[in-house]
C-alpha cells in the first residue's frame, strides 16, 4: 500500500510541475521564462521516471 501511496506522490508531483513548465513556456519568450520551463520539465520528467519505477518494483 504504501509504494502506491510513493507512486501516487510522485505522479501528481510530476504533474504540477509539468504544469508550471508548461505555463512558464507559453508565456514568452523571455530568459527567464525559458530557463523556468526547461528547468522545470526536467524535474517533471526526473519525477515521472521516479514514479515509473516505483510502480515497476516488486517486493
């Protein structure tokens, strides 16, 4: 129960922050925003792999 609960966590997580990427780069074009958006897709695709995998293992 508690690695769905893990999974769980870490898929919403990703997906916030996806969101805040996605925000960020349907802004503008400015430095910032870009360097946000990247930065934050990152993090989004770090935690989805992180998610991924704690669904995939096995106890």
């Amino acid at each position: 129960m508690q690695r769905y609960a893990l999974t769980l966590l870490f898929a919403v997580l990703a997906a916030a922050i996806g969101a805040v990427s996605a925000y960020a780069l349907a802004g503008g074009a400015s430095a910032r925003r870009l360097l946000v958006g990247v930065a934050a897709a990152a993090v989004a695709a770090w935690l989805a792999t992180l998610s991924a995998s704690s669904f995939g293992r096995k106890r």
